[in-house]
C-alpha cells in the first residue's frame, strides 16, 4: 500500500511569490492534515480537510490557505511569502469516523522543505 | 488551549543505558502519539496509546500512558546508535468529527554515543 505523497519535495521561492504544495493521501484515507515544522516553533497544525470541507483551522495568517479535491488530494497555497514561511511542511492522512481509536491515527508523508529568500 | 511539554529537550546518552523521556499535556485527551523523525526526514509513527494505563513496547523503546496524571513515557532500554533521532509526542482530542489536531511536544533530540 503506497503512502502519504507530496510533491514537490523541495522548492525555493523569494519573498511575495506565492506557491502551492500538493499531498496524496494513502488510498481509502479521507482526512488531509498539513502541518508546518520549523526550529524555532517546532511543529505547528495549519489545517485539515474531510471530504472537501475544512474542519479545523490553526492559527495561521490567511496567505494560508488550502483545498482538497474529490479523490482526498489536497493542496495548500501560500501567497505573498515572507522569509518565516521557509520549514518543512509536512502533511498528514487518516482514516475517518467519530469511533476514534487507532483508525484516525495520522500518517505522515516526506515533506515538502521550502526556502523563501 | 491544549499545551504539550516535553522533557529532556536534548538527551546524550552511552550506549547501553537505560532513560526516560516525559511528556505532559495539559487537558484530557483521548490519544496520545510517539514520533521518530531522523534529521531532513518526516515522522514515522512509533507508538498508539488510547487509554489508562496503556503500555506498548517495539524492540527497545516502551512507551506508556497515565491519563490522570496526563503523562506519557517513553523508555529507552540498553540504548544503541540507531535510536538517535528526535522524538515527538503528540495528543489530540476527539471531537464528533472523528479527527482533531494533533498537538506535538517540542520534541526531544536523543544522541547515543558510542
């Protein structure tokens, strides 16, 4: 079973360019978390999405933004990038349901690291 | 505001000893996670704890959950060099969607010296 994809694995971008990361999620998953990971704030939740609907948003400026698509892709955009944007990010998929237990346990996909310069 | 604190930030350890690292939350929750993630690399899973009590071990790592005290462990026993990553610890809170987010811990850097 293939995991959790993102694309691109690696990108640079300069301040006030915009940019859009994409992630896969494991077949059958249908919720999508994206996460952002740098030193200095360690790891921070941005948002997740089920079934095309946002559920849970953290506490992020509104250049961040995301979707997702029918088939559980999801992409997330940042507009007008600013040098703190630079980490990893890193995006999360789980099995759904209001049981709870291990089925909703998150798997992590390779990250994608951009650098704003 | 659900906080996650970690300790020991940065652990060094010899080969062949035995630690612990500390995990506390600060509200209930229903789940609590261990991560391993080796530098430039995403998280791999380690660790599922849902409840009281709960204690799950994979090779040299146990790790173990109090849901009164809101504190997990996770113990290293007769430590060797694969075992140095960072490890993370998260907890989320179910609510009637199904999944919350994950709130992680600061994260613990384990070096093993030879």
């Amino acid at each position: 079973k293939a995991g959790v994809t993102q694309t691109p694995r690696y990108l640079i971008k300069t301040r006030g360019q915009q940019v859009t990361l994409s992630c896969s999620p494991i077949s059958g998953h249908r919720s999508v978390s994206w996460y952002q990971q740098t030193p200095g704030q360690g790891l921070q939740f941005l948002f997740e999405y089920f079934s095309e609907t946002q559920r849970n948003k953290g506490n992020f400026p509104g250049r961040f933004s995301g979707r997702q698509f029918s088939n559980s892709r999801s992409e997330m955009n940042v507009s007008t990038l600013e040098l703190g944007d630079s980490a990893l990010y890193l995006c999360a998929s789980s099995l759904w349901g209001t049981s709870g237990g291990a089925r909703n346990e998150q798997f992590f996909g390779p990250g994608t690291r951009l650098t704003v310069l | 505001e659900l906080k996650v604190e970690q300790n020991p930030l940065f652990l060094s350890m010899q080969e062949g000893k035995n630690y612990t690292i500390y995990c506390n939350y600060s509200t209930t929750s229903d789940r609590l996670y261990w991560y391993r993630q080796d530098p430039g690399k995403s998280l791999e899973s380690l660790f599922v704890l849902l409840s009281n009590g709960a204690v799950k071990q994979e090779g040299r790592l146990m790790a173990s959950l109090d849901t009164k005290a809101r504190l997990s462990t996770l113990h290293i026993t007769a430590a060797v060099h694969d075992l140095s990553a960072t490890y993370f610890c998260a907890v989320d809170i179910l609510s009637n969607f199904g999944n919350e987010k994950l709130t992680f811990g600061t994260g613990t850097r384990l070096t093993i010296i030879p």
